[in-house]
C-alpha cells in the first residue's frame, strides 16, 4: 500500500478539490440559509434579525442555541399550504418522471440498437435542444400550446377538433413543458447503461429459447436498472422544486412548492420561512440519494 503522505502536493490538491468545492458551493450556502431559517422576520434590508451572535464568542454562541426557537419550522408544520404544495410537487415529479421513463426508455434503446457511426448524431441531437436558453424553450411553449397557438390552428386545420382545446395553464400543460424539457436527463444515463450491454447475453437467451419480447424483460431491463434509477433520481429531484415551468404554463391551480418559495421570497419577503421550506425540502430530497448510494454499494458487493 502506498504511503500517502509521500504523494506528491499536486496530488493533494487534486484529491482535495472535490471536497473544496463541495464546501465552499454546497455546506456554505447551506449554512447560511440555515441560519436565516432561525432568524426572525422584520421590515428591513435584509429581511430578518438573526438570532445567532457570532461577535458574542463560544460563550454567547451557546446561550444563543440553547435559546433558539424552532418557529419557521414549526409553521411549516402547522400551515396546510405547505404539505399541500409539497405533496404537489412530489405527485407532479413523480408523475412526471414516470412519463419521461415511458418516454425515454424506448428513446436511448433505439439508440444503442442504431449503427455505431450514428449513435453521436442520434446523442448530438437529444442534447441539442441545451443549445437554446430555457427560459426561451418553455416560452415556445405558451405560444404552441394557447388557444390561437400553433397546436390548435393545427388540430383545427386537420378537422380534429372544432374549437381550440383549452390546454395552457392546466396540469397538462406544465407535464407537457416537464417532459420536454428534462427529457434528455433520462435518456443521457439509460443510453450510456443500455450502450455497454453485452449483446450476447441475449442472444444466449434467445438460443435457451426466449422470444425476443421475454428477452428484453428477462435480461435488457434487469441491467439497465442503474440507468433507471439514475435518470429518474435526475429528473424526479429538480422537478420537485421546479418553478419556472408551473409558473408560465400552469394555472391559479398549479401548486407546487417551487412557487411557494418563490411567493415567500418575493412577495411576502419573509426569508426566514422561505429557508425553512428549502431546508426542508433539501432533507426530503437528500434522502433518495442516500438510499439509491446504499443499493449501489450492496450491489457492487455482490458483482465484485
């Protein structure tokens, strides 16, 4: 075994960097929200009184948390606004992310199927939409999907529909605008899973007598689960806390907790309440993640 200790500096840095940037860009940030999350809202530039004296030293630092009081959290608790935005959010994601597992899956299949000299220009053109702004793409969206858009003079041209068909500002329109625009975060990890399948194994199990339609099940889906699980955790997590899409193209009705943290930030201007929401919702979230890493490292045990 080497000796780190003997590695060179540049090493060090190299190793370290990781864990510098996840300090100074993740556990920062999240101690500063932290802290206004503790703090008391007021009328004022910034919005709120903190509650932790860090110019009282240790001393005044511990009095400062033996006294603190939990209130923001507490009022997440007891304001029905909340858990309803929330459970919005998680039913829409999951929703959402069912759609795009649909929708995908079959999308990188094709794409690992297809002839190795296409298989960059079948992923150059699921990227390419990144080449746009976002806010840009979603915005094509209201003018595709209003009622005098380009989806209803279509549907009326063909004679499919007699009136436009009131689809923006609903539910289906803010899937519709989900599906699109995460789309290629589920096909980008199946596709990459799907590619390093080994053909032969089905093959063999085509010659052990399988139908092509019992292979794929028995074989294809089985180990392209890491690719699954992967493009769903990186849909289903930022989607929960989305806010530009529910706001341009849903409705009144479309509660979801994106909004709700935009509203008491904004609008409300209580800061305090706001942290506590994105507090929150980073524990809910951070909990996929640590159980997807734990059945990642058994499954690893288990191969290696």
């Amino acid at each position: 075994m080497s000796n780190r200790s003997n590695e060179p500096i540049g090493w060090r840095l190299v190793r370290g960097a990781p864990f510098l940037w996840l300090l100074l860009f993740f556990l920062a940030p999240f101690l500063i929200v932290l802290k206004i999350s503790l703090s008391d809202a007021v009328t004022a530039q910034p919005p709120y009184r903190p509650t932790v004296d860090w110019s009282a030293g240790v001393s005044g630092l511990a009095e400062t948390v033996r006294s603190l009081d939990f209130e923001n959290f507490a009022t997440l608790v007891g304001d029905d606004l909340y858990w309803q935005s929330g459970l919005s959010s998680l039913r829409i994601a999951a929703i959402a992310t069912l759609i795009l597992l649909a929708v995908g899956y079959p999308l990188a299949y094709a794409m690992a199927q297809a002839p190795a000299r296409w298989r960059h220009v079948l992923l150059m053109l699921v990227v390419l939409p990144f080449w746009t702004s976002f806010l840009i793409r979603v915005y094509a969206w209201i003018g595709i999907l209003k009622p005098e858009g380009l989806l209803n003079g279509a549907l009326i041209g063909l004679g499919v529909v007699d009136e436009p068909l009131m689809i923006l500002n609903t539910d289906i329109a803010v899937f519709i605008g989900l599906v699109y625009s995460y789309l290629p975060f589920m096909v980008l990890p199946l596709f990459a899973t799907l590619e390093k399948l080994d053909g032969a194994l089905i093959e063999a199990a085509q010659d052990l007598g399988a139908p092509p339609w019992r292979a794929f099940w028995a074989v294809t889906v089985p180990l392209s689960w890491p690719g699954v699980v992967a493009g769903s955790l990186l849909c289903f997590i930022p989607i929960v806390g989305e806010f530009v899409i529910p706001d341009l193209l849903g409705g009144s009705d479309t509660l979801m907790i994106g909004k709700t943290l935009w509203s008491e930030f904004f609008s409300n201007r209580d800061w305090p309440l706001a942290s506590a929401v994105a507090i929150v919702l980073l524990i809910v979230l951070v909990g996929p993640l640590v159980v997807f890493r734990e059945v990642e490292a058994r499954r690893l045990e288990r191969t290696s």
